[in-house]
C-alpha cells in the first residue's frame, strides 16, 4: 500500500472518516506518522478549546481572589485549591465515574428532557475538566500578575482620572496579562501535554478514535517495539510546542510593544515549571 | 478480619459496612496508599541525583560531557512526560532482556521476529519461574527509573539556573581566598544554591505528587486500580454486594491527594523560611530587619 494510500485513509481517521478498521499487521513507517498524526487533531482540539475558554473563566476566577468581599474569595480559593491540589488523571476519573452516574435518559428540567449522555463522551466530558483544570492553574498565575501590577501605573491611572472599569479595562488588565504572559505559556504547553491522558483515564475512544498517544501505544503493543511509535509522538510534540511558544512570543511582544527596548527581545522558552 | 465478618449477608448497616470496609482486599487498598509514599520516598532523592549530575554535567568544562548534559536537561522541555511514562519501562526492560539474551541464550537468534519480541526463556526478566512479588516489584523499579529519569531531568534545570543564580561576587570572593575550582563549588556554590533551587524543587515535589497515580498507567497495583477494582458493581454472586461505588473510592484518594500537597505547601513554607535566614535576598533582608527567626 502506497503512502499516499494510507495517508486519504487514514489522516482523518481520528475523527471517524477514513478506513475503519486499524492496520493489524505489516505496521510500515508510513502507517504510524500517518495515524499519530491523525490523534494529534484530538490533542489540538482539547488544547485549543481548553485554553481559550479557561482563560475567561481563568480571568474571573482570578478577579474573584483577588476581591475583598469574603463570598467572592473563598469560593474562588476553594476553586484554585481544588484544582491544583489533585492530579488531573484522578480528576478525569472522578468527573467520569460521576458523569456516568447522570440517568442516561436525561434530566426533567421544566418539563423539558435534557439529554445528558453526550457528557460522558471524551469530546465533551475531558473537556469540561480541562478547561476547569486550566481555569484553575491560569487563575493563580493571573491572581499572582494582578498583586504585581506597579503601584506607580495605578497612580498614574487615578492622575488621568480613571476609575472602576475603565482603569481595569484600559490599565490593569493589560499590565496584568503583560506580566502573567511567560508564565501563562508555560501553562499553556503543560495543557497540550496534559491532553494526552484524556484516553488514558477512564473515557473510551468511541470506534478507536483516540488522540495521538492513545495510536501510539497501540502501535508499540502491537508490535512490541517502542523505539518506534513513542519518538514519533514525542516529535510531532517537539513540533507543537513550539509552533505554541511561536504564537504565544507574537502575543508576547504585542502585550510588552510600549516598553522601552521590548521590541528585540525575542521570548524563549524557559521552563519555569509553574504547575 | 472480625470474627463477626464471618457471614457478611446477615449484617446490617454500619455493622456491614465496618465489615466491608476491613475485607482483604480493602487491605490492600490501603496498603496500596503506601506504595504511593513508597514511591515518593525512593523516587524523590534519586531524581534529585538525577538532576544533580544533570546540572553539574550542563556546568562542565569538557564539552561532550556539557552536550550530555543538556540534551538531557532539553528533553523533557518538549515532550509531554506521559510518553516517557511508556516508554521508559518497555525500553528500560526490553534493553536488559536484550542484554541478557546475547549473555545467556544463543545469539544468533534474532531478537524482533516480525511483531514479537522474543528472547529465550533464560534471558527473560523477571524469570517465569519467578514468584509474584518479584513480578510487582521489577514492575514497580522500572516504573522508579521512568520517574526518576523525567523529574530528574525537571530538577536537572531547577538546580541548573540555580547554580547560576549564585552571585558572582561569591564564587570570586572563594576564588580570591585561593580556593580550587573543586573547592569553591564543594563550599560555597552547593551551599548557596539550595535557597535559589527551593521553589523550583517544591514546584517540583509538587508536580511529582500529582503525577503518582500515573503508576497505574505502568501497570502497578496502585491506589487507582485498587479503586477501579473495588468500587465496581458487585452483584450477589461477591459476598459484599454493592452497585457502582468508584464515585466514592476515587472521591477518596482525591481528598487523599489534597491532604498530601496541602501539607507539602505546610512544610515547604517553613523550609523556604530557614533557608532564607542570612541570605541576600529580599527574604532574607526582610528577616534581618525584624530581627526574628
């Protein structure tokens, strides 16, 4: 079979077009990149979607800490602790096992019938606790950004007569995010990475549509050699991150364009391993 | 376990519960809770070498040893640590049965033959003759080695900006005194780098508590297959009967999971504080002013 071949039936087999049945003998070279590249589309997506919803939900959260009002700030604290202080794989497990508890033929709500079985699917459930995983993590580096924010820049806000959302808007915000920004593409990559356990814990690939590691450790199963499927995954993991530190340095220099001698400095990843 | 257990159908309520909740297996689930510390206790000082030697080589003069040295630093960076995870238990064990199989067996053999991996009986690790327990704990070392290569490579690069954030001005003041290049980094870059290393390696402490239930990925009977076990619907042919309860189990290890990184946080903090006693930095300052601790 030429790769042409296994590249139109397979690249999109992850997601359900294609071949349906998986190779089962004869792995070439070609088959692997092929179908780890396919999974890759499930960690991209998780990734993606968990990044840019968490960071909304990130920003209040870090807000609500950071309030003096005590019904704003415990529950948020609670919220960080929660999240922080717990593996995400036991995390996936524990939102499985109670997703599935939901009565399969949907809530009564009103009268009308919510369906509740496409929570325990991994597309939406993994989800789900990704982005509050995210949410979480984001939150304490944003909370920390905000207690950061110069004092100066602030008077020189109220100077200028700026109050309420306006300064948050126009001052704070913008600062916050400046200095959260390193720390917050570390977190970003740690997300990519983190996604490659949703098939691990308990959610099932439906069909065998499962992310890139899930393909990877069934080529090493099936063929008993890891030498091969694992380094692939690990590349196209290389690729990802930094085409992520690549986006995420455009935004960088964007965020840091007013200060003086910021233009040059290109933004290099440095693990600081904030998790 | 209670001699009242002996015919748990007749019981009822908390008397069952106590019961169930004591049943062999419940047993070790529990003792399962030890592995994980086992893990942390013996996983924890060899990633620290790890990294040590990570770090010294990274700072070397000899420029292979240097490349070692980053290459290894480098390679988590990229690469979610899950992969390693895999990896490094199958590659750990099929490089020693490889090894073995050339000592041991007729080498002319190939090892690969199509998709199976086979080397000859003698030459298999653990030996099938084996008893279990060895199964679990060559299980369970090469799952140590997985963890110990990935965080030793994370504190490869925590000890490594550590080291440099040493202040010149102190090494020099070694060098003044006419200390060897070996001396100065014996008494005063190792000394002085633990309050620079202290946060990134809690980070890190951290980031290994939560990674420990990936033990089950590795196939270690560890708290989440206990759970996992356990907690399914047991129908009336067990003699515990119960419907799905891993809610509840994994419920548990989560509370486990938060006492364990809650009272990490707890004794890191009183840490940080000793080692910033008489430091140069705003800590320590902060410490001298007050006059306290």
């Amino acid at each position: 079979m030429s790769c042409a071949q296994t590249f139109s039936d397979y690249a999109l087999r992850s997601i359900g077009f294609g071949e349906r049945l998986l190779p089962r003998s004869d792995f070439d070279l070609c088959q692997q990149f092929v179908l780890i590249g396919s999974g890759l589309i499930w960690n991209v997506y998780f990734g993606i979607l968990a990044l840019f919803i968490g960071f909304f939900i990130a920003n209040a959260v870090a807000l609500a800490k950071a309030s003096a009002n005590p019904w704003l700030r415990k529950p948020a604290n609670g919220f960080i602790f929660l999240f922080r202080g717990s593996p995400l794989f036991i995390q996936f497990f524990l939102a499985y096992e109670a997703l599935v508890l939901l009565p399969r033929a949907g809530i009564e709500i009103f009268g009308m019938t919510v369906a509740t079985s496409w929570l325990t699917k991994a597309w939406a459930g993994a989800l789900i606790v990704l982005i509050l995983n995210t949410a979480a993590y984001s939150a304490q580096i944003f909370h920390g950004a905000l207690q950061s924010v110069p004092k100066g820049d602030l008077e020189a806000a109220d100077a200028y007569g700026m109050t309420g959302w306006k300064r948050f808007r126009r001052i704070v915000w913008p600062t916050m995010l400046r200095l959260a920004w390193p720390a917050y593409t570390n977190e970003a990559i740690f997300l990519f990475h983190a996604t490659t356990l949703v098939f691990f814990s308990s959610f099932p690939a439906f069909q065998q549509r499962g992310d890139s590691l899930y393909y990877a450790s069934y080529f090493a199963d099936k063929t008993f050699n890891p030498f091969v499927a694992y380094p692939i995954v690990a590349g196209y993991f290389i690729l990802l991150t930094l085409l992520l530190i690549s986006v995420f340095g455009i935004v960088n220099r964007r965020l840091n364009r007013h200060l003086p001698g910021a233009v040059t400095g290109r933004m290099k990843y440095r693990p600081q391993l904030i998790r | 376990m209670f001699a009242s257990c002996s015919d748990p159908s007749a019981l009822e309520g908390f008397a069952w519960l106590m019961c169930y909740l004591t049943s062999g297996t419940h047993l070790l689930f529990y003792a399962s809770f030890g592995t994980v510390l086992l893990l942390l206790a013996i996983t924890a000082p060899i990633a620290l070498l790890f990294g040590f030697g990570g770090a010294m080589a990274s700072r070397s003069r000899i420029a292979p040893l240097r490349w070692l040295g980053k290459t290894y630093t480098a390679m988590v960076r990229g690469v979610p640590d899950i992969i390693f995870f895999l990896f490094v238990p199958i590659a750990l064990d099929q490089g020693l049965e490889w090894l073995r199989h050339q000592a041991l067996c007729d080498s002319s053999q190939p090892v690969w033959q199509g998709n199976d991996f086979v080397v000859c009986a003698a030459a298999k690790l653990p030996l099938s003759t084996s008893p279990e327990w060895v199964h679990q704990t060559y299980g369970f070392a090469t799952a140590v080695v997985a963890f110990a290569v990935v965080f030793g490579a994370f504190a490869a690069n925590v000890l490594y900006g550590a080291m440099q954030a040493v202040p010149r001005a102190q090494l020099e003041t070694a060098e003044a005194y006419g200390m060897s290049p070996r001396q100065v980094t014996r008494r005063v870059l190792i000394p002085q780098m633990w309050s620079y290393a202290i946060p990134g390696l809690s980070n890190l402490w951290m980031i290994l508590i939560k990674a420990t239930p990936l033990l089950f990925l590795l196939g270690v009977e560890d708290i989440v297959y206990w759970a996992r076990e356990l907690g399914g619907t047991k129908t009336n042919a067990f003699t515990y009967p119960h419907p799905d309860w891993r809610l509840y189990y994994f419920l548990a290890i989560l509370v486990f999971y938060l006492l364990m990184t809650w009272g990490s946080e707890k004794i890191i903090g009183r840490l940080t504080g000793r080692l910033s006693r008489g430091q140069a930095t705003l800590a320590g300052e902060a410490m001298r002013k007050t006059g306290g601790a």
